[in-house]
C-alpha cells in the first residue's frame, strides 16, 4: 500500500496512500487530531462570567451561556483551537 507512487513525482512521500496512512497513524498515536477542553465556565444568561460561576443547578427553561477554552494538539504542543463552527 505504500509502495505507490506518485505518477507526477515519482515518489513515495508525495504519493496519496502515503499521506493518508500518515495521517492516520498520527491520529491513531495521538499526534494529530486531538483537542482538550479547559477552563469550562456556565453562567445564567447575561451574567458575566468570573472565578465563582458555574452553578450546581439552574431552573427549568433558564438560558444560560457556556464558555470553554478549546486547544488541539500540533507538534506536540497544545496551542489554541481556532474554529467557528464548534457544536457541543
């Protein structure tokens, strides 16, 4: 499987089958595609988040707002995950 080539550039690294048993061996061994969640904060809707937010409990039909930090793993190094399109 990884012994395809290329057809423009003749080598193996450049190949399709390469990149993508690459690619799948560093998500396999965590080293790529893996994010973690810190500092994970919810409030009732329009107050502001602080050091003591996070209640234990709300009442029913209470909007509230969650805040989380997010950070994806590249090059061994966790550095802020950049995406507008988070679903929770």
């Amino acid at each position: 499987m990884l012994a395809n080539r290329d057809a423009e550039l003749g080598t193996i690294q450049s190949s399709p089958n390469f990149v993508l048993c690459t690619e799948m061996v560093e998500w396999n061994l965590q080293e790529r595609g893996v994010i973690k969640a810190n500092n994970v904060r919810h409030v009732k809707a329009g107050d502001k988040p602080d050091a003591l937010s996070n209640p234990e409990n709300y009442k029913r039909q209470v909007e509230i707002e969650y805040y989380i930090d997010i950070y994806a793993k590249q090059n061994g190094q966790w550095v802020p995950y950049v995406a507008d399109d988070v679903q929770f």
